[in-house]
C-alpha cells in the first residue's frame, strides 16, 4: 500500500508552520504518520517547533529548497522513511522559498513512484502580503499554478472590505485551487486529508461533519499565536433544513453563484426525483448518491455572509 503525500506551501512568513502545528495538534492518530521540514538555512527553527506541538516522527532536511542539490536528498530521506517507519501518510513542509513543482516531480521519480502517492498541494497565502505578491517571482506564481487547496490566511491583519476582492483575484490566478479564508491556518481538518475530488462517505455518520463553533476553542490561536476570534474575525456558521424538494435547476444555478466567502456547504439536498449528497468546498462542488434521510439539511461555513440573504435565495429554489 502506498503512503500518502501531502505538500504544504507557501512563502516565507504566510503560516505554514503554524498550519502544521495546529494539523499534528488536531489529528487523533499520528503513529504511522511522519513530517518532513525543509528548512532554508542551517539552523531548523521551525522543525524545533514542530517538534514541540506533537508526537508525530519529524525529519528535518537543511540547507536549500528541495531543488538540485536536495532532490537526491529527499529521495533517499523517503526511501529510508519507507523502510523504518512504513508510513501512512507523509507531509512535507516545503520551504517558502522552494518550487513545489520540484517536489512533485521528485515524487514520481522511479525509486519512489511504488511506494508513494502524491495526493495535493496546500498552499498558504498571508492575506496582507498578497499585494506585494509581484515581488516574490515565478516561485510564488508556481506555488499557486501547483495549489490543490489554497488558504488565505491571516485575514484579520486586514480590512475587511478588501477580503471579496483577494478571493477572487486568487480564484483568478489559480484555475482549479481551492480557495477558504482562514484565521490562524484553521480549517475542518477532513478538508485538508480529502483528495482531490474529495470523496464521501454514504453513511449517515457523515452527515453532521465537524463544523467551525466560534463559540468554542476551534479556532483558538496555537501555544499563544494570536488573539483574534473567529467570530470577531467574521466567520459563521449555519444550518438550512427543509422537508421540501429544490428545483434542481435553480439550486445548481445558485451553487454556481455563491460568493467565495461562503466555502463549505455539506449536506443531503432533496429534489423532486431523489436525495443527492453535496460536498461543497472553497468554489468546488462534488455531489454522491445519498440513501440515508431524504429531506434537505445542510450545514454553511462562510465569512462575513449575510445568513438571511443565503436562506432567502434557498427558499426560492424550493
């Protein structure tokens, strides 16, 4: 059985570390799962980090960016990964100044293509550097082409009116990312896990998937990082229930339409024929034959959004 592969992106100073540190935090079972960080420099300040947050095996490579030099690194540091440890799920933490292209590619190289299966690229963009992206070079622009899944992070350190705009102008430059604003890199961690066409479950268990509380400590900063909430910050929640079927034409109609602040839609949605399951995320819809409960019920995360606005365009396309 191959290991899973999972790359996390992003220039220097977007969040990345503290993504990693909340994920290891989060995850339940980590036995079979190991960190890669590469660090830019000799010195492996964020691995130390790392290595505080959780029990998962950490495996620092210094010096460069996994390009050239590193890449005969990184292909033994995987193969000796495969034969010690036989792991699951592999992350590596690429540096912000590294090319995930190069990453990929070394992935399928032939000593590593049996034993591995690269999976997706998370990138994290610091929301208050995103003006300045020009400066940053192709580096930058490659680590958005390669971006599965793109978090604009650090919203706070911004004016709100500004976050619609930056939405969409990543949607813009990234043709099939997907795109969630997030405080503290802090995201439903099955999003993250998720391949690319995010898959499923059809059992009922999945129905309620574990959303965003502001109530709670979900978002809550990681070892003091931060001090903003989320609720402050602008994020909601909702649940929208209906035992009366959608006019599938005019749902649809309204999933293509929904702004990019309002990312995660789950849940059964009931039309005239049959039930469908939808699995919205970050602009991206996926939808499954559902056999479980045959009325309408789904949960909403978004920012900034106006609830009534959203429930009133649901109820027309009843």
């Amino acid at each position: 059985m191959k290991s899973n592969v999972f790359i996390i992106t992003g220039f220097l100073g977007s969040g990345k570390t503290t993504l990693l540190k909340r994920i290891l935090k989060s995850a339940k079972d980590l036995s079979r799962t190991v960190v890669i960080v590469n660090e830019f420099g000799k010195v492996g300040i964020d691995g130390s980090l790392i290595k505080d947050t959780a029990t998962a095996n950490i495996v620092e490579l210094n010096s460069g960016c996994i390009c050239c030099s590193l890449k005969l690194d990184m292909i033994q540091t995987l193969q000796t990964l495969k034969d010690e440890y036989a792991p699951e799920r592999v992350i590596i933490e690429a540096s912000g100044v590294a090319d995930p292209l190069s990453i990929i590619e070394t992935l399928y190289d032939r000593n590593l293509a049996p034993y591995y299966s690269y999976e997706k690229t998370i990138m994290v963009v610091a929301a208050d550097f995103w003006g300045a992206r020009h400066v940053f070079g192709s580096v930058f622009k490659s680590q958005l082409k390669q971006a599965d899944l793109i978090l604009l992070n650090k919203i706070d350190t911004i004016e709100k009116s500004t976050i619609p705009s930056l939405l969409k102008e990543i949607q813009k430059e990234s043709a099939t990312g997907q795109i969630i604003p997030t405080l503290y890199g802090n995201i439903d961690p099955n999003i993250l896990w998720a391949c690319k066409e995010i898959p499923i479950s059809d059992s009922g268990s999945d129905l309620f998937f574990k959303a965003y509380d502001p109530e709670k400590d979900l978002y809550a900063p990681v070892n003091g990082e931060g001090s903003t909430s989320a609720k402050q910050a602008g994020f909601i929640t909702f649940l929208y229930e209906t035992p009366l079927p959608f006019d599938e034409k005019k749902f649809k109609r309204f999933i293509r339409t929904v702004p990019l602040e309002l990312f995660r839609i789950k849940g059964p949605v009931q039309f005239s024929d049959r039930t469908d399951m939808l699995n919205f995320v970050g602009g991206k819809s996926e939808w499954i034959k559902w056999h479980g409960h045959t009325a309408t019920c789904l949960t909403f995360i978004g920012w900034n959004v106006a609830e009534d606005m959203i429930f009133d365009q649901l109820n027309r396309c009843i």
